[in-house]
C-alpha cells in the first residue's frame, strides 16, 4: 500500500467541545430558503469543516432536529452553532449593524468573481446562499454589501446550493 489513508484519529480532529471554545473565523453562513434537508445537512458539514461560526437558516428552510439533516450532516449540527430566523432581510439588517460585511453568493451583473476576491484581515463576513431554484432573494441581494459569483464554464448557470457554500468556504478559508 503506497499511500495509506489517515485514521480518524491520526487526523486530529477536535471534539464539539473543542470547536466550541477554539477562537471564531470571522465566517457566518446564510441560508436563504433552502428547502432541501439533505442540501442543509451538507451546509452543517461544510460549515463544520472550515470552522464557521454559525449557520443562519432562514425563511422556509429545514431545520434540526430532522433525520434528513443528519443523514448528510453525519452530527455536525450538534457541533456547528445555528439559529432559524423568519426572515432572511431582517437578519441581514441585523448582521450588518453586528459589523458584517455581507455577501450574496449570487449572478448578478456587479457581482466579483470568486478568484477576485480576497477576505480582509479583521472582517467579519457573512455568505448568503439561496433557494434551489431561485436563489438569494432580489430585496436579499441589494440589502448585500456585494455579491460573489463562482465562474462556471459548462452549460448549466448553476451549482447545487451545498455545493457552492462548501466552494466558497474552502476559497474564503
């Protein structure tokens, strides 16, 4: 065997615990009436991979407890901090007073391409990500300090909303 692969152990991985009280990345993530359970236990896992500081899920979004969720989350919805707000423009509003920068991960005619963007050393941001078939919400998107566009070259305009949080996280991370 050339190139064995890691044990759980011998990655080192931190308890929930431990991911509790380690230091915050400065990284919230939004969700934006996404519908799909299994879509919202792959943002758990995603957020708990790059060390977010909570996941927003707003509007109508599943939520935990749900068997659906920990099917793709495989626990980390008991390790990544969350909150369901009712409505995604309200908690944008309040983000915003918080000091975050906030980013729709969206197509829009000003947005920034993902290999533009540098995070700034010491802001705080938040990445809205959005329903499965019509995306960041339009009043979402011009509350949105910006928005982030992930280049794609084939046929499809879009990505599966789980996987654009966990492009963008490793990307801002």
């Amino acid at each position: 065997m050339r190139d064995p692969k890691l044990t759980a152990s011998q990655m080192g991985r931190i308890s929930a615990e431990e991911y509790a009280a380690a230091p915050e990345s400065g990284v919230v993530v939004i969700l934006d009436n996404v519908r799909s359970a299994h879509n919202v236990g792959s943002a758990f896992r995603s957020c708990d991979a790059f060390k977010v500081d909570r996941l927003y899920l707003c509007g109508i979004c599943a939520f935990p407890p749900s068997a659906e969720i920990h099917k793709t989350a495989l626990g980390a919805e008991m390790s990544v901090p969350w909150e369901h707000c009712a409505d995604t423009f309200s908690l944008v509003q309040r983000l915003k007073d918080e000091g975050y920068t906030v980013v729709a991960v969206e197509q829009t005619a000003g947005s920034v391409k993902l290999g533009s963007f540098r995070r700034e050393a010491g802001v705080k941001y938040a990445f809205i990500f959005g329903n499965e078939v019509d995306g960041v919400a339009q009043d979402v998107v011009d509350a949105a300090d910006f928005s982030l566009e992930i280049p794609q070259y084939g046929t499809k305009h879009s990505l599966n909303v789980s996987v654009s949080v966990g492009i963008i996280l490793w990307a801002v991370t």
